[in-house]
C-alpha cells in the first residue's frame, strides 16, 4: 500500500479525538459568535453606567406572643409560612410602599428614575436604542408617578436562606442613595405595617360591639322558646321519657338478634337443600355434626376395612362379602335418612325464626306509634335546646374576644425588627466586567459549536476515501494529492508517483491480461483535476517504458494542450494540426500528433469544435483515430469534458475499454456525482469506471482523522524518487 493510500485509512481514536478535530476543522465557525458576543459585551459594559447595591436586612420576629392574653385575637403575628412570607415581599414591593418612598425622597426629579429629565439631542438616539431593547415594562398605575417602574426596578427584595429574614437592596448610580433608599424603604415598611395593625383593631373592636348586641338578644329569644315548649308539653326539665326510649331499644335490640338468626338459619337451610339436590347431603357440615350420622360414618368405615379385607382373602361371591355388602348398604339408608331428618328439623328452625321475626316487628311497629307523639316533642325540644346552646356559645366567644381586644388597645408589639441597616457601599454592584467578557465568550460558544456541528452535519462533500464505495458505489483505485505549482516541464512529486503506480496496478495489473490500451477520464464538474491526473499519468506510463499518447479530447474547453505545451489553444482550428483537423480528415494522425520531452510520450493536440463536438465523436473520423491509436501507441488516455455540462463524455464512454472518474476531494456533492453517474449509465456506454480522489489537501485532511499521512511524511520522504 502507498504512502497516500495509507493515509486515507481511518483511524478511529475515539469520540473525543473526532470532536476536538471537528472543533479544530471547523475553528473559525466555533469562534465568530464567541468574538462577536464578547464585543458586544465590552460595547455595552463601556456605555452601560455602573450601580451600587445596599441591602437592609429585616426579621419577622418568630418568638412574638400572639397577644397578651395568649389566645389568638386580632393582632395576630405574621404567619411562618413560606407562601405568607412572600406575600409580604409583594407588599414591600406594592406601589403603595414605592409611592410613599417616591414621595418621601423626591425621586420624581431624580433623572436616574425620569430618563426624561436626562434625555438631550446628543444621547437621545442612544437612549431610544437601549429601550428597544429592554423588554416591555409593568404598566404604570393610572395617575401613579412617572418614576414608579424605574424605582422598582432599582429595588430587588429577597427572602434569605430560606429563613423568616428578608434582604432589601437598592440599586443606584450613587453609594449614600442606594443606602439612603434602602433603609428609608424598611422605615416606610414599618410604619405600614403599624397602620394596618391600628386599623385592624379599631375595625374588629366596632365589629364585636354591633354583634354582641345581636348575639345576646338572639340568646334570650332561645331561652324564652325552650321554657315554652316545655311547659305546653308537660316534659321534664331533662326531657325525657325514659320507659318508653328502653323499651324500644330493647325491641330493636331483640329484633336485631331474630333478624340475625333467620338470615342464618335460612343460609343453611338453603346449603343442605342444594346438597340434597345433588345427592351430597350426608357430606354437609350440619348433618357430620349429627352424634348419629357420626356413629354410623364410623361404623361404615369400619365394615369399608373389613370388606376389602375380605376381598382380598375370598371371591365376590362369598357370603361373608355379601353379608357386609348389604350391612353397608343398610349404614348408607340410616345415614341418608338421618341426613333428611336434620334437613326438616332445619326447615322448622327456619319457620319459628321468621315467626319471630314478624312477632318483633309487629311489637315493635305498635309501640313506636303509641309514642310517636312523645319522640315528635322530644325532638322538637333538642332542637330548641341545640339553637340555644349555640347562641350561647357564640355570644361567650365574642364576650372573650371583646376583652381580648380591650386589654390590646393602645397596645402596639412590633412583629418585624430591623437586622441592620444598610451600609454605604464602596464598589460597584454586579459581576466585574472583566467576569462578563470571559463569561460572554464562553457563552458564545454554545452556539458555535452548534452552528459547526450543523455545518458539517449538512456538508454533503466527499472527504474520506470510504465515502465514494459508500456513497457512490465505485471502486476506489488511487488517490491524488494537491499540487501547488504548475505541473508543466515538471516531474510527478514522490508521493504522486507512488499514488500513480499503485493506481497502475490496479488498472494494469500483471499476468495474461495486457488491461485496456484506451483509457478515458472524465468528472463531474469542471475544475476536479482530471487533466492533471492524465498527465502525471501519462508521465508515469511513459516513465514504466510504454508509449503512451495523450489525447486533449475536451472540445469545448481544451486544457491538456497547455498544460503539456506551455502552448493555448488556437480558436482557429483550421490553422493547426490537431484532433479537430485529424476528425475532420484535413489531417493525418501522423502530422498531429506531437512528441513531448519524454520520448515515449506524445500528444495530440486538442481544438474548439463546440456544439458540433459530439456529432464529430460519432463519425467515422473518430473511428479510424482510435483504430490508429491502438495500432501505434501501448495506451491511449483521453482528457474527456465533464459529465454534467455536456454530452461529449456520455458519447466518448461507448468507445472507451475503462474510464477513470475524477472526483475532487472536499469540494463536489454526492449528490451531484450522483446524477452524473446516472447520465453516464443511461447513456448505454457500459464502461467500467473507477474512482480517483483528487486534489487532497494533505494538512486539512489530517484533521478529519483519517490523514495521517503528513504526519510521518518527514519519516519515509527520503525514499520517494521520481
């Protein structure tokens, strides 16, 4: 295998080794949006002022009694829970508490809260910029201060470590305001909060006083209508009837216990019919727990021994088997009829259980209407004595409470105390700039690596030398490195010599089989390096000792002529000998065809024939050339136009023995080499074809993994030589 070859072998080193060389291929990608991210953050951290933040710190106080009295009344302390806690964020943060510090501090002619108090021709257009940026504010209050959502926006108020402390920081151009701000916001907080305390009070205090006047009439009117109940219906002061409440709980009692015992009995009695129905009523439970049917089961177990002992000891005919066999049988009459005797005693357990049954409800029936009127009054008077009951109740709750409220009055327990107060800051709040510009590099990054992933996601150019049996079905047979200078009047590189011999090999491999004398070699598109290929490998061809003849067979754009004369092609191709001429018969092969410095290597100049290129491929001329060039020279290579833009190739294919398909490394799609192979194979030629990757860039390749060549280059160039 050649040094070229080699280095298209892939080398898998691992996932993180194809990322790191995607990321190296792929750098420039990667780093764009990262650079241009990190510009704009240093053009915004330079226009943008800086802030300084203070912070107050204040505590809900968690071991303030609730009142003085120890019952809850109607100052209670804040609650603990986290939900609660955040509600009195909201608060701190409720344009009633920033109205009040708006006020209190003037901030409505602060131009750091009315940008239009700053705002001037020069830094207008800025200004505007910036806010278009910004994201659409809270709407302002109806007739609430201009500067309302500039100063909450200043404020930022958090609950901290998860505990009942509450920080509030200010965020100001100036040091001493953002204090100022912050502990003038905490005062306005307090006083807040001792105002809605004063006013619950004095609210629940006219509360109580209307509705304990209410609740002691209603008391009154309740008592009043149970002492006339009673005395229009002759009840007790207990109220009750006690001799006719035992006798119905004894009846129901009673009737319980009936109702219990006939579902039970009946239950049985419905085991054993179902039994006897279907021959197995001496198996039952209640008929084995006959002292009767268990004798006879075991006196029938008894003779069951005996007479398979004497089965086993006599014929079937012998009188003592069939004296025990009739023995058995008259055990089995016995225990069936003892089986049917327990199923009718059982049946006549049922009928008194449900004789009883009516006699506890007809009983209990007649008595419960006998005291109906009495149970009619008792229930009346539990209800009077109920309503009553709660009156009073309610009343004594709000008496208590109204006493409560009285001993609170004048009373004033704060529930939230100031931690500290915040101090004046000496730097700037925020991440250091310098953190930003780092930070926005490596942010940026993201989406690099994202867009350089797509881009070779989507890149559907052919790199590997696997890709074209992969993708295109060819045979690969040799690889051609990119050359930097001018291949004219100069020898193949070592590594391209060697490349070219293995692809010899492979195309004229040794043994019978000469391998084909006329060669075509064509491509896709223009500029994929299939003249150079034919002339390097001509040169090599030449070099092994064979005549070779080169033919520039492109008539459109004919480009093998200058590359091996240093000469152009003359547009007049009547003033010349040249393939067009020797086509069109106004020349002889012999007078056309041209020796180049290698003496084994000729050529036959090409021409601009245009659109009447491929009638002239067709015609007999073309015919008598190649039966000329097989004739005199060992191999023939034809430097064919590409596939796509012209028909010419299609055409020449059909006389061609192989036809090499140049096909350009990193530069034309799949797809497109593709649909030229598709146009080559519907043109009915049927030439084999065999791939050759070309114009590698060595360097780049190594990035993708699979070009290790260049890197041990250094160690076996000394053996290349042309």
């Amino acid at each position: 295998m050649s040094g070229i070859q080699a280095a298209g072998q892939h080398r898998d080193d691992g996932a993180l080794d194809t990322v790191l060389r995607l990321l190296w291929r792929r750098r420039r990608t990667v780093i764009s949006p990262a650079l241009a991210l990190m510009a704009m953050t240093l053009i915004a951290g330079a226009i943008m002022p800086r802030h300084y933040t203070a912070t107050s710190v204040i505590m809900l106080d968690r071991g303030q009694p609730e009142n003085v009295t120890g019952v809850a009344g109607v100052n209670p302390a804040l609650p603990r829970e986290p939900v609660s806690i955040l509600g009195e964020i909201e608060v701190l943060r409720s344009p009633a508490i920033i109205s009040a510090l708006i006020k209190a501090e003037d901030l409505e002619n602060d131009p750091e809260f009315v940008p239009a108090l700053a705002l001037s021709e020069s830094t207008a257009w800025l200004n505007g910029f910036l806010a278009a940026l910004k994201p659409e504010p809270d709407p302002i209050p109806l007739g609430a201060s201009p500067a309302l959502h500039a100063v909450r926006k200043a404020i930022s108020i958090n609950q901290m470590n998860r505990a009942l402390v509450i920080g509030i920081s200010v965020s100001t151009r100036e040091p001493s305001k953002s204090a100022r701000l912050s502990n003038r916001l905490v005062e306005l907080y307090l006083e807040h909060q001792r105002q809605a305390r004063t006013e619950a009070v004095m609210s629940v205090s006219s509360f109580l006083n209307d509705r304990l006047e209410t609740l002691r009439q209603a008391v009154n009117d309740a008592d009043a209508k149970v002492t006339a109940f009673r005395s229009t219906h002759g009840l007790g002061q207990n109220g009750e009837i006690s001799l006719a409440a035992q006798q119905r709980t004894d009846l129901n009692n009673q009737l319980v216990q009936a109702r219990t015992t006939r579902v039970s009995t009946e239950a049985r009695l419905e085991r054993l019919r179902l039994a006897a129905h279907h021959d197995d009523l001496e198996n039952m439970p209640d008929v084995l727990l006959s002292p009767t049917v268990q004798n006879l089961k075991a006196r029938e177990a008894e003779l069951s021994r005996t007479l398979a002992d004497l089965n086993a000891r006599y014929g079937e005919k012998h009188p003592y088997i069939r004296d025990t066999r009739a023995q058995l049988e008259d055990l089995h009459r016995r225990i069936t009829g003892e089986a049917v005797t327990i199923l009718r005693s059982m049946e006549n357990e049922a009928s008194i259980a449900r004789i009883r049954e009516r006699s506890l409800t007809a009983e209990l029936r007649d008595l419960e209407n006998q005291r109906q009127t009495e149970g009619e009054a008792m229930i009346q008077l539990r209800e009077l004595e109920r309503e009553a009951e709660t009156s009073r109740a309610l009343y004594q709750t709000f008496l208590t409470r109204m006493k409560e409220t009285g001993s609170q009055t004048g009373l004033d327990i704060p529930d939230t105390r100031v931690v500290s107060r915040a101090p004046v800051p000496d730097r700037p709040g925020g991440t250091p700039r310098g953190v930003l510009v780092i930070a926005s590099f490596f942010v940026g990054l993201l989406p690099g690596l994202v867009l350089a992933i797509l881009v070779e996601r989507l890149d559907r150019r052919l790199r590997h030398p696997r890709d074209i049996p992969q993708k295109l079905g060819l045979h690969l047979s040799g690889l051609m490195p990119r050359e930097t200078a001018a291949p004219r009047n100069t020898v193949p590189p070592g590594s391209t010599a060697e490349e070219l011999r293995a692809l010899i090999a492979r195309v004229w491999p040794a043994g019978d089989a000469p391998g084909p004398s006329i060669l075509g070699v064509t491509s896709t598109l223009p500029g994929e390096g299939k003249t150079t290929l034919v002339y390097r490998l001509g040169q090599v061809l030449a070099r092994s000792g064979r005549k070779v003849l080169l033919v520039d067979a492109d008539l459109r754009r004919p480009a093998l002529t200058l590359l091996a004369t240093g000469n152009p092609v003359d547009p007049d191709h009547s003033s010349a000998p040249n393939l067009m001429s020797v086509l069109a018969g106004t020349q002889s092969p012999e007078s056309s065809i041209i020796r180049l410095q290698q003496k084994s290597l000729f050529l036959l100049p090409g021409a601009i024939a245009g659109a009447v290129a491929p009638d002239l491929l067709e015609g007999p001329g073309f015919m008598s050339l190649l039966r000329y060039m097989q004739d005199n020279f060992d191999i023939v290579l034809l430097d064919a136009p590409p596939v796509m833009p012209v028909a010419d190739a299609r055409v020449m294919a059909r006389f061609c023995q192989t036809m090499l398909f140049a096909v350009r490394w990193e530069s034309t799609p799949s797809d497109a080499i593709q649909q030229a192979l598709e146009l080559l194979d519907a043109s009915g030629a049927g030439v084999p074809l065999m791939a050759v990757m070309t114009m590698i860039d060595l360097r780049k390749q190594a990035t993708y993994g699979y070009g290790g060549y260049r890197k041990h280059y250094s160690a076996y160039q000394e053996y290349y030589a042309y």
